[in-house]
C-alpha cells in the first residue's frame, strides 16, 4: 500500500534523464520505462533507469508530457509544498511588477507551480487548472485558500479551456466562480483603464503579457496610428493620448465592444473597425492610405511546429502591407505570440518583408512578454512572446 512516505515511484529513460540535468522539467511519455498502474494525477518519486533519484514530479496519465517535475527532493506534503509556491509567486509580483493591479500571479512551470495558471485583475483572480494533479480536490481547495488568504480578493473566477480538459483526460467542467460573487471589475496598467467581465472574454479577460510593450509602443508613437488586431484596446488606448487620431481593427464584434466601453471610461476618440486583418490591410495599402505608427498583434499563427512555413507567411503577408503604408520615420510595433516561431525566425521574416517594401528598418527594441509571466531559462518553452519596435524609413 502507497502512504504519503512511500510515494508511487516511476523510471525514466536515460535520454528522459538527460533531459532534467539539462535543467528541463518536462518528461516525455515516451522516455517512461515503466508507469504501470500509477493513477491519474499523482505525485510520482522520479528516478533514473539504474534507480538514482531525480526529484519528484507530477504525473499525467493522458498528455505526452507525462511528468512534470515540482521538486529535486522528496515531497511528502504536496499541499504544503503548493501554499509556498503561491506565496512565492505572490513576493515575486511584489519585487517586479509596477504600475498595475493587473499581473500573471502565477505562470505554471515558470513559478514552479505546473499545470496552474492565475491572472489578477484588480479584485478579481481569474485561474486556469491545466493538468490532472492541479485538478484535484485536495489541490483545488489548497490554491483556493491560499489565494484567498494571500490576496484581498473579491472572487476567484475559474476559466476552463474545454480542450485542455480532453487532452488531460479530465471531465468536462464549466467555467465559473470558485469564491466569492464578483464577476465584473475595472482594472488600469499603466494609467490606462479596462473593464474586467469574468464572463465574457476570450483568453483570460485581457493580454497581460503585452503591459509593457503598450508603454514601450506609447514612447514612440505620433500622428495617425494603426492597431491591427487590437482586441478590447490595449495598444490602442495606450497610443491615444499621443497620436493625433486612433483605429483599431479586430475581427471580433463582442471584443470591439469592450474596447469601445475602454475608450468611453478612457474619455478617448478611438475609431473600431470591425474587420478581417488581412482585407483590411491589403484594401488600405491599395487605396494609399498612411499611418505614422503602426502594431500587428495577431493570434498564434502556429499551434504547432508543423505550421510553421504558413505562419511566417501570414506575418510577412501583414507586416509587408503595413510597411507599404508607414510614412517615413513611421514606427511599426509588430508582435508574434506564437513558442514555434522563434525570435530569428520572426527577425528574419521582417527582414524579407522590408526588402520587399523598399523599406529600411532600424531596430528600437527587442521586447517579449512582461516580467509576470517570467521565463525559465532552463525551459525555452515559458519565452513565447516577440514584440520587435522598429523605425522606418
Ligand atoms: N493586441 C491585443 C491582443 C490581440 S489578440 C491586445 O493587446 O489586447 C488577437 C486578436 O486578433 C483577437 O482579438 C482576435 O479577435 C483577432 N483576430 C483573429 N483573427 C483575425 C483576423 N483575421 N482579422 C482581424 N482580427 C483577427
């Protein structure tokens, strides 16, 4: 019989072991030598093919990233283990993040939490549960609490992606609130102010990530202004007050919506286009309009590394059209949300799209995703965002 002291133990491959020393803390399901019998969710004791330990993991028996590693030691108490972790995450947002009451609390891997994501807005703490060990109750009631007695929070909103839930082999559940009754809030960054509806939304309410390149965007920005794919506003909003007229297209009505309510609680003049990116552009670069300043904020192109050939053509295809229409010494704030194209690749693709255009482009800053969602150097795969701020001439 397993007791807490003697926890489920499972091999790993010496390519899987390979791995952890390089300082990753994903196993494949692949390098698993044996897992028989271990359920769903559990802690696992981690060892190496000749039974040396490596640490203690989580264990997913569905997705092909069978462990996730949560220690390089033995954890006898899993619950106590996570209360440290969020309190951790929470000094950490403490030490680094200025000028909101908006911030990632908690990124998964990169604050040592797998599987648990939670965004604050304001009173509002929205979280994602991304595998089957977060999911538990035990480990549900533990985050709840700690959240609540970390944070003075009016609710606690859970976002479930019905996907994430079939990939981990976990019953559908619908997205809803875990603590308290608030479901709608305002929120600012930056001196700029959002609504917050816990109900409506696509991601999780807002992109955080993007906080800090809205107020790099802000230091260069002039004149007539572009925000392409510009969801509830946030580049928009943040331009306003230093350009000369505002628009903002996005192809989706109940987004524009919100950005609208965003510009009214802003007292800005913003025009929303509700519109597909790609026409748009290619009509406005046909009918010679111009900008000074423009961004390109599109979704993740690439899902997976297999689109990768198609995803950089749809950002040459929009970047080239963008450089057509920016006036000399215009600035152009081009971004990609996607881990598989790398920041050489998306260089790369710019460099193509600017020979085309007959453009030069001198580089202002090489940005990526704000310091609440840090990166783990050690997992390449916490980097993900690309915000590249150019001038053009
Ligand atoms: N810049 C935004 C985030 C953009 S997310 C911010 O900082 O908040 C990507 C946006 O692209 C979403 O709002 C989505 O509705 C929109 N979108 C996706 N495909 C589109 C298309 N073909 N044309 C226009 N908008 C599109």
């Amino acid at each position: 019989m397993h007791t807490a002291k003697t926890p489920l133990r499972v091999a790993i491959s010496a390519r899987g072991a390979s791995r952890l020393k390089s300082g990753h803390v994903w196993v494949y399901r692949s390098d698993l030598l044996s897992a028989d019998n271990i359920p769903a969710g559990s802690v696992v004791a981690v060892a190496d093919e000749r039974g040396k330990p490596l640490g203690t993991a989580l264990y997913s028996s569905s997705s092909q990233i069978a462990i996730r590693m949560i220690s390089h030691e033995p954890v006898s108490d899993l619950q106590q283990l996570l209360r440290r972790r969020i309190a951790n995450a929470v000094v950490y947002r403490q030490r680094i993040v200025r000028d909101t009451n908006a911030y990632r609390l908690a990124f998964s891997e990169a604050d040592f939490l797998p599987g648990l994501i939670v965004d604050r807005y304001n009173d509002i703490v929205s979280l994602q549960i991304l595998t089957q060990a977060i999911d538990s109750n035990p480990v549900r009631e533990t985050v709840i609490s700690e959240l609540t007695l970390q944070l003075d929070c009016a609710s606690i909103f859970e976002r479930v992606d019905p996907r994430v839930r079939e990939l981990e082999s976990l019953p559908p559940r619908a997205s809803g609130l875990l603590h308290g009754d608030k479901t709608a809030t305002t929120f600012t960054m930056n001196r700029v102010h959002f609504h917050f509806d816990a109900l409506e939304g696509q991601k999780t309410g807002a992109f955080l990530d993007q906080r800090e390149n809205y107020a790099a965007a802000a230091q260069y920005a002039r004149g007539d202004a572009l925000d392409v794919f510009c969801y509830q506003g946030g580049f928009a909003l943040h331009l306003a007050p230093l350009c000369s007229r505002v628009t903002g297209v996005d192809s989706s009505r109940p987004a524009l919506e919100v950005a609208d309510k965003n510009a009214v609680l802003n007292h800005r003049d913003i025009e929303w286009i509700e519109g597909n990116a790609f026409d748009l552009l290619k009509d406005y670069a046909s009918s010679h309009r111009h900008y000074d300043t423009i961004v390109i904020d599109p979704p993740a192109f690439a899902k997976t590394k297999h689109d990768l050939d198609s995803a950089l053509r749809g950002y040459k295809e929009l970047n080239l059209r963008a450089l057509k229409m920016l006036r000399p010494g215009g600035v152009l704030i081009t971004c990609s949300c996607s881990y598989h194209v790398s920041e050489s690749d998306f260089r790369e693709m710019l460099v193509s799209a600017a020979l085309d255009a007959h453009r030069t482009l001198r580089l202002l800053e090489v940005r990526g995703q704000a310091k609440d969602h840090p990166v783990l150097l050690n997992v390449p795969e916490t980097a993900y965002l690309k915000c590249l701020i150019t001038s053009v001439s």
